[in-house]
C-alpha cells in the first residue's frame, strides 16, 4: 500500500542562522501559513546574505520534494526598515528572496550533502523536486545572496514525503484540535427578554474554510469541529490566545511571536442556534439580530442568505431577520470579517528605543478606525489591528415600533428644583400608519402620550416641564461629579404599545444633572487659519512690527500673512513684497513669507516667547489697521509697534487673544477637571464589564472626576455605564488627530452621529471633541459640530489641545518643584489635557511584563519593547537618573521597582497640587497622560495592566485629595483646597516640616480659616 505524501516539516523544531528584530521567528516557516506576500507568515534573517534554516522531521523519512516559498517575488524592491513607518499601507514587502541557495540533508545533523543547488532563484513559490528521493532526518535551505538588500525572508519550508519511524505528535499555531463534535450551549432569553449571542461561537481564517461563499457557510451542514472556538465578544487575536495558539502578547516579548499576517486575511464566525421559547416570534412580531461592534467590516449571512453588512469598528447593525429564521429548526448564523484594508506595516520598539514605529497616519486611510492598532509610543502594533466580533450580539423581539436612543436634558435652576426633558424617538418598520402609545416611568413619575407614527418612518415624542408638570422634579435627587456628592442614578423604563400591547421597551438608568460650559476664545482657528484685524489711530510711519509677547501654543509665533491698510483705501495691502525681518525663524520659514501675498507660505519664530517680525515700506505711510492671519500657533498677546528709523519703537495697540479655558459647571458648582486619559482600554479588548468597573472604580478612589477617551478607543456601553455609577465626567473624542482629513467621508459621519446618539443619554457623557491635538478640516468640523449640538445639550470642541484646553505636554519626569513653577508648560496652566511620566510598576507586575524565566533586571530587552524608548517622548532614562539620584542605583529589578514608587508618588501628588496652587486663576482642569494601560507598559500609568495599584495612585489620590492641605514646593506656601459643594468654615489647618529621618523641623503652625466651596 503506497503511504501519502505529507509536509514533513509541518510543525517540526526548526534552528537557523539568525533571526531578524520582527514578528518573523523560525517556526513561522513551517506552520502551515505558507503564501507569497503579506499574506503569509514566515521566517525573515538578520543582516548578511549567508543565512540557513534547518528543520528536524524528528524521524526518518522519504522525501520526494521541497517547496520553498518566499515573501518576495520579482520586482519587489528593496524596504527601509530603519526608515519611517508611519505611511506603510501594508502590503509592503520587507524581504528579499535567495537567488543562490542550496538544499542539503543529514541523518544525524552533522554531516550534510547538498541534493539541490541554484544559482538563479526568482523568488514566489519554488518547486524542487527530488529525483530519486532522498532518506534524512534533517534538511538545510542555505542561502548566499539575496535579489536585494531586504533581509532574506522565507514564508514557507514545506518538505513533501514519507515517514518510516514513528514521529513525535506536535502542533502550531495554525493546527487546531478538532473536537469531538460540536455542541454550543442553548440560548437563553436574558431579564431585559433579550437573547444573547456570546457562546458557542467558532471561527476560522477564510483560506482554511471549506468554502467562500457565505451561503455555503451559513448553510447547515457545515463541519465546524475543526474551527477555533471563538470569544463574543472579543478579537480574532483574543480567541486565538484564549485557546493557547498564539501567547498572550502582554506578557514579555511574546508579541514578536505572533505573526502580522493575522490582519491581512479574512476570518469567519459561524454560530449554529435554536430560537429560545422565551422569545416571542408569533405573527406580527418582528425579529432582530443586533451586532454592537465588529472590526472592521462584516458580512452578516443566515441559513444560506445575505442579510447585511457594515464598515465601522464602532457602529452597530440592527437586521431585520424575521424571515430569514427557519421554523423549528437549527439557525446558522455566519460573519465574514475582513480587516482594515491598510493595516500598514510598524516596526517593533527595541533596544534602540524607538518611540514611533507604528502607520499612524495610514490609520487615517481606514476612518473610522482605531487609530493605535498599529501601535503608538505606549502600545505595540495589535497583529491582526483588533479584528473581530468585539462588542455584544443578541436577538430581540418587538412590535412595529421600535424605541431609539433616549435623550435627557436637565436643567438645574437650583438645588431644590429640577427640570427634565426626556426625547423618545419611536420608528414604525411596518407599512402601514400605527397609533402608539409611549410611556416612561422613572422615580416614581409616570408619564404618557400618544402619537400616530407614519410607515416607515420616526417620531420624536418630547416629555418636558412645560406638557407634562410632573417632570419639574422638586427636591431631586440629583447626579454629581466624584467628590461633590453622589452619583444618583434613576431607573427609567420607556414602552412603546400599540393598544395594550407593548411593542418595544427600553430600560437603562439616568442622573438629573446640568453640565454647563464657561470658556472665552478671541482667537478660533479654522483650517488651520485664523485671521485676526487690529484697528488704532491713524499712524504715520516706515516699520510696522508685530511684537510678540507670550504665545498660546507650545510652538512659537506663526502667520501666513500680515497686511497694513489705510482703512480709506482697504483694499492696498501697503506691506505686500517690502523688505521684512523677524527676530528669528524656525522650520524653514522667512519672514518675507508673511508679506509675499503667497496664501500657502508662512513665517514662523523660534519656539519661545517675545519673538516680532517688521516690515520696512521704503518711506513713512499712512495706515490705521494692521490684519494678521495666524496659523494654528498665534500669540496669546502681542502689540502692534510703529518707529520711523527702526531702531526706536512707539506702541500703538495692546492684543490679548489668550483664551480663558474650560471650565465644567455641574448643577451650578464649578468641578475641577482631575483624571487621565485612556489611549486604549486592552490590546486585545480584552474588557469585560467586571474589568471595566474596576478600572473606573479606581479612578474613583484616586479622587478623579474625569477621564478622556483619547480618539474615541474606548467607546463601549460598559465604560458609560461605570462612568455613571461612580460619578466620574466623560471627555470623548471622534476617531480624528492632528487635523488630518479622514477617507470615507459618508461612513465616517454616519457613525459619528450613531455614536453620539447612543451614549449621549449617560450622564457621565460631559463634551465630544473632533480631534486629538489638532482641528478638524473645516468641512468635518462643521458636520462633527451640529451632529453634537443638534442631538445633545453638550459642548462640541474642536481640538483636545488648543481653544477651549490650554494645552498639553510634557510626557518625562521633571523635578517636581518644575510643576509649581509652570516653566515646562510655558507658564500656562488652564485647562491640561495631557502631562505625564514614565511609571514603573510593583515588582510582580514588572515580573510579568519581563515574562517567565527572565530576571528582568538590569534593563533590557523587554524593557524596550514595552515602551521605555530612550528616543521618544518619555525619555525613561531621566525618570532613571532621578530614582538613582534620589534612592541610589539599584542592583535588582526588585529594588528598582521598590524605589520607583517614592518618585511615581511625589511625582503624581505634585503634579495635582501644582495646578491646586492656581485653582480657578487660570487652572480648571489637568489631566494625566495617562491614567489607564493597555497592556503591560513602563510609562504612564497609575494602577498597571494587572489593576495593581503602586506609588502612583496613592499619590495622584493624596493631591486630588477633596479637602486636601498642600505646600508649594517652590515657596512653601501652605494652602488649603476645597473640592466640594460645601464651604469650610472654622477648619484648623496644621503644618510640620519633616525631615527625611522623620525627625521634626523647627515648631508646627497653626491657623483656623474658611474655605469657600470648589
């Protein structure tokens, strides 16, 4: 009988000469993943053209055959893999392929002989054939040069023959066990009547299914026992991980073991399921299919149709499939996901310290999209970018007409007087007109109305104080901030009927509470312009200067333009084409850019205050009006100066353009803005509600009232939902940076405006800005602005950096006495969005990022890939000298991580009370860069990835304190801050100075004050 040929070398140990710095180790040649281009995984070599690879079939065999199979191909050219990452698309191909190599076999691993050999390689698939075949144990691909100067990268090493021993059984990555059966779990009708759809879930990669075609999939004779069982919600990557097919990428440098090729191939779910009889699918009842979140498109097929699709990782799909179920029987759901199509292709951080090896601005390319999931200076690429079925899926049951996303509006004249609007938008999906009646109930008030809502269409029923009494609530219990009372939440219950019975109903719990703005913005940039006219007395005079005085951006003074008029004659720009000069010019400017009529050039400073740019006319004129046209850095306060021999200057008007920033009012008590940001909430989102309302209960107990959702990573109905119940305000974002204008358009605002919709009625939701550290495009601006204005009471800002915010930065350790003093702000304070340090962890957490068997210490390896990049923002090696300065070197990662705790406390805690010192004189709000980790990181961070708290917390909880008693570390001055709705009165504050022994420092000083409320 003739044995089967089979690839030998699946799974087998392979050794080679090296191995590149990138998710490319050597098993990767041998997992069964073996395709030319980004699609496959496999090996890529260090530098050099001689590299080998070697397998061990672990046992004597026949081999009839090899088949090599190399990323690259002809015409593929040479990658810069020192070079800038972040416009990759994805399909770049970072390796070369070997045009001289040989094959050579060995029975015991020691003496070789060569059985192919060539020097014309081309790369792609390359068959070779072994005539006769050839007995061995071992077999070597050698290679001694390569088509260009890409590392030499092999995709797939498959040897094709016979076994004649026994051979050890293995596995990898791509070889899942196949069960028994499968046998998912009944579903079940949750307490809300509610079906969901998060077991019994598997999933496969679309090359390894046996067919394409969704109908085929979705069809009911489909062998699935071979699938991966599939968490719901939860990524591609989480499943895998969770099954032990790839390690958790977490943990040590476990990341460069998981291959890039996960997000460059489509994947299907697929879930097999019996319609509970809980769930009523009588006639006249309409059955839908909810997805929350999928990443980042999705074909939605059942029992052999299409029934939908979408392009969003954020939005949700809500399918009619009331006559796509089968009766009585088994329902077969499939879900082809398809990732973002320009992954783009980062790099790994590493003992260079790279910060920035991530597509960041590729990410653009696929808005809406998750801006970090190919990584950022905190995070590393997530490697198939958080593909998957992310979010919940359920089924319900309904009548024709659909409740929508609630909206609530309080107003809060006083604190004994509420007034609530609640909006209850009701759609009718049936042909025909339906008269409905909505009611809502919450806090012992119930209330009515009924209305007649056309086919197909949607109705907006308003309950307000001036229809309905019974919502101007006396002595409410209202929803506070952390810190200024409690977070009171009210069940709210709203049903829409058509006659006595109930068609849909909707419950979630809300807090009566206003959020008003206070800010002031002379200046608002558009586009990345902003022009500003300055009007004086008639002058007449040579040199016009623009005299800088402090700026409003950490950069320096920049204009497109400056033009001097005579408002007589308005239209003669007398400074166009005179001679200009400037105290100094940075990014390659001129000052004669300003005066050249040239729209697009601009004249920008050195970044530091008191910098002026003049124009010399040749001659005095006569002029009354000087008009500036700022870029995005104008000046906080300037003057406009005049001299006639341009040594002697007269001032002729004082400007100042700086903002007064933000300041939250909630229920009419000012509410300091303290808290951090979340960049990510888990690389693998990973975030179940337990972990979430873990992460924002310690928020709560550090004293925070405040966190960002940086570019909208975050978003789901569980971080609302603990937002609430600890009273902690929500800044969210859209999914924009830097004033980049995404692709996509159309998508982009559909699910703008479905986010905002669905999260607008937490009470915990305070403010949406566009975009991170930059404006929208004025075209996305306007639309972003009136989705927010139109369907909320909430202030829409553009920009998370500038405006409204004062600013943000810096991201290192400083001596904490530099936070009092403001000079690593500009002297700014306002209203901070980002400031932050490197932030080292308890030793078992640390133990954990290093990974098993690593001692962790001195600093290396792991260290690096997890983001204390010596070249980058966080400049780690300060925070270092600061612990060695303070504490002494350390001789142990132990002794380290115990050090590091005294710096995160004093460091955390003055942050904090540096912005106390000017508590409402031009300070509001300051937020840590950041607050929460997505993984195991060494840089800004409170508690770590394992929710173990550290010196951090401990000190961001002392200086947000809510009565707290502080003293500048710049003058010692002792003060008392109140962050409450109630005022102090006859409280005695203590103070003792403490040397580093413990030992008291001259005699204490008391004094008994008032202190106002917040």
């Amino acid at each position: 009988m003739q044995r089967q040929l089979s690839d030998l070398a699946l799974f087998r140990p392979v050794t080679v000469s090296s191995t590149d710095y990138a998710a490319t180790p050597a098993e990767f040649a041998v997992d069964g993943l073996a395709q030319v281009g980004v699609q496959g995984s496999g090996w890529r070599a260090a530098q050099g053209d001689s590299q080998w690879l070697i397998v061990d079939l672990q046992g004597r065999c026949d081999v009839s055959s090899v088949v090599l199979t190399f990323e690259a191909k002809p015409g593929d050219g040479p990658f810069d893999a020192n070079g800038p990452r972040d416009r990759t698309l994805g399909n770049e191909i970072q390796s070369s392929y070997a045009t001289i190599f040989d094959l050579d076999v060995s029975e015991d691993g020691r003496t070789w002989r060569t059985v192919y050999r060539t020097e014309s390689g081309a790369g792609g698939v390359v068959n070779i054939p072994l005539t006769p075949t050839v007995r061995t144990r071992w077999v070597r691909f050698s290679s001694s040069r390569r088509s260009n100067t890409n590392l030499v990268g092999l995709n797939g090493f498959q040897v094709y023959g016979t076994s004649r021993d026994n051979r050890p059984a293995v596995r990898g990555w791509t070889n899942w066990p196949v069960r028994d059966r499968d046998n998912p779990p009944a579903l079940t009708v949750a307490p809300d009547g509610s079906v969901p759809i998060e077991s019994g879930w598997v999933l496969t990669m679309q090359d390894f299914a046996p067919s394409s075609d969704g109908a085929v999939l979705s069809g009911p004779s489909v062998d699935t026992r071979g699938w991966v069982p599939a968490t719901v919600p939860g990524t591609v990557l989480a499943s895998l991980v969770e099954q032990g097919h790839l390690p958790d990428p977490v943990y040590g440098m476990n990341n460069l073991k998981i291959p890039e090729a996960l997000s460059r191939h489509a994947w299907w779910y697929r879930r097999t399921f019996s319609v509970p009889r809980g769930l009523d699918t009588s006639t006249g009842k309409y059955i839908w299919l909810e997805f929350d979140g999928i990443n980042h498109e999705a074909e939605f097929w059942l029992n052999g149709a299409k029934i939908g699709s979408i392009v969003s990782a954020f939005g949700r799909s809500v399918l009619n499939v009331t006559a796509a179920l089968r009766r009585n029987a088994d329902q077969n759901l499939a879900v082809k996901i398809s990732p973002m199509p320009f992954p783009g292709s980062p790099g790994d951080k590493g003992v260079r310290g790279e910060a920035w090896v991530s597509a960041n601005t590729t990410m653009f390319k696929n808005s809406p999209t998750y801006l970090a999931a190919s990584g950022w200076d905190w995070m590393p690429a997530v490697r198939d970018r958080a593909s998957g079925i992310w979010n919940h899926v359920r089924l319900r049951s309904t009548g024709a007409v659909l409740v929508g996303d609630l909206r609530v509006d309080s107003v809060v004249p006083n604190l004994s007087t509420a007034e609530v609007t609640l909006t209850v938008p009701v759609r009718n999906v049936a042909p025909t007109a339906q008269r409905t009646t909505v009611t809502a109930a919450f806090n012992g008030i119930k209330i009515s109305s009924t209305v007649t809502v056309p086919a197909g269409q949607e109705v907006a029923v308003v309950f307000a104080p001036k229809t309905h009494a019974q919502m101007r609530i006396q002595n409410p219990k209202l929803w506070w901030p952390n810190g200024y009372g409690d977070p009171t939440l009210h069940e709210l219950t709203v049903t829409a009927a058509i006659g006595s019975t109930v068609s849909d109903r909707k419950t979630q719990k809300i807090g009566i509470r206003q959020i008003q703005y206070q800010y002031d913005l002379p200046i608002t940039v558009v586009d990345g312009r902003a022009e500003q006219k300055v009007d004086f007395a008639p002058q007449q005079a040579r040199y016009v200067r623009m005299q800088g005085g402090r700026r409003a951006t950490s950069w320096g003074f920049s204009l497109w333009s400056m033009s001097v008029v005579d408002s007589k004659s308005a239209g003669t720009d007398l400074a166009l084409n005179k001679t200009a000069e400037a105290s100094s010019s940075a990014d390659g400017t001129s000052p004669a850019n300003a005066f050249d009529g040239n729209s697009g050039s601009r004249w920008t400073s050195n970044y530091q205050d008191n910098e002026w740019v003049q124009v010399d006319f040749g001659s005095a004129v006569t002029f009354d009006r000087v008009v500036l046209t700022w870029e995005t850095a104008y000046a906080a306060t300037f003057k406009i100066q005049v001299s006639q021999d341009g040594q002697s200057w007269t001032d002729v008007s004082s400007v100042d353009n700086a903002p007064k920033p933000l300041v939250l009012i909630v229920n009419g008590v000012k509410v300091f803005a303290r808290g951090g940001s979340w960049g990510w909430d888990e690389l693998l989102r990973r975030m179940p509600a337990s972990r979430v309302d873990a992460a924002v209960a310690l928020h709560r107990d550090m004293n925070f009232t405040l966190i960002r959702n940086w570019v909208g990573s975050s978003y789901r109905e569980e971080l609302f939902q603990a937002c609430d119940k600890y009273g902690i305000l929500l800044w969210n974002e859209f999914w924009l940076g830097w004033g980049y204008d995404p692709d996509n358009h159309d998508t982009f605002f559909v699910q703008a405006k479905d986010t905002v919709l669905r999260y607008r009625s937490h009470a915990c939701a305070t403010v949406w800005f566009g975009c991170n550290e930059g404006s929208p495009p004025s075209s996305v601006d306007k639309v972003l602005r009136e989705i927010v204005e139109s369907n909320t009471d909430m202030l829409y800002a553009p920009n998370s950096a500038s405006g409204v915010i004062t600013g943000d930065g810096t991201y290192r350790w400083l001596d904490p006495r530099q936070y009092f003093s403001f000079e690593a702000t500009g002297g700014k304070s306002g209203f901070w969005s980002e400031i932050g340090l490197p932030t080292v962890s308890v030793v078992e957490s640390m133990r954990n990022l290093v990974g098993p068997g690593e001692s962790g210490w001195p600093i290396g390896a792991a260290w690096y890939m997890h983001d204390w990049s010596t070249n980058g923002n966080q400049q780690p090696q300060g925070y270092q000298a600061a612990i060695d300065a303070r504490l002494a070197p350390s001789t142990s990662l132990a002794e380290f991580c115990r050090k590091a705790q005294f710096v995160n406390y004093e460091s955390m805690r003055a942050i904090f009370e540096a912005w106390n010192t000017r508590l409402w004189n031009d300070a509001s709000g300051v937020l840590l860069w950041m607050s929460h980790p997505a993984w195991h990181s060494t840089v800004w961070q409170t508690y770590d990835y394992d929710m173990d708290v550290n010196g951090s917390v401990y000190g961001a909880r002392k200086g947000c304190e809510q009565r707290h008693i502080q003293a500048n570390l710049q003058n010692w001055q002792v003060t008392a801050i109140n962050h409450t709705a109630t005022a102090l009165s006859g409280v005695t504050v203590r103070a003792q100075l403490f040397g580093l022994d413990g030992k008291t420092i001259g005699a204490p000083q008391e004094q008994k004050i008032d202190v106002a409320p917040s």
